[in-house]
C-alpha cells in the first residue's frame, strides 16, 4: 500500500488571506479608536471576524488522496468519497 498523498492551499494564498484579514482587524481598530462612524466601525470588526475564520480554515484545510478513498478535510467538517464514484480520466 502507498502513502497517501496530502495536498494543501499554497503558502502564497495563505499568505494573502492572512494579510488580508491583518488589513480588515487595523481598519476596524482604526475605526474603533478614531472613527464616530458605527456602521464601520462594527462592519469592520465583522469582516475582520470573517477575515480571521477564513485564515483558520485555509491553514486547516486539506485533501488526502488514499489509495481507496479521497478524504476533504476542512475546519467544519471531514468529507470522504470511495474511488468508484469518480470516473477515470484515461
């Protein structure tokens, strides 16, 4: 039996989402200590919320090719689909 084989989301989109969600978290604390605007001030602590969540996911997030099976791994859930459900592209 092989070893399966993992593959994850490349460290460069790791890195954007990251980066992102470090842009929305100062927007929102700029606006928490600055701003007199609540709409943005609470839209942006939201989105840095949301931000924060997608970075955990996409460093969670995985898929394992095993010999049998194909296993989708993410932060909320684990999916797992046989071999024979997938057609060959041969």
């Amino acid at each position: 039996m092989s070893k399966p084989t993992i593959i994850r989301m490349a460290p460069w989109v790791i890195a954007a989402i990251c980066a992102a969600a470090l842009a929305f978290l100062a927007m929102s604390s700029y606006f928490y200590f600055y701003g007199d605007s609540y709409l943005l001030r609470y839209a942006g602590m939201a989105m840095a919320a949301f931000a924060i969540a997608a970075a955990a996911d996409a460093i969670a997030s995985r898929i394992v090719l095993d010999g049998e099976t194909l296993h989708v791994n993410s932060l909320m859930r684990r999916r797992s689909f046989p071999r024979s459900d997938f057609v060959s592209a041969q």
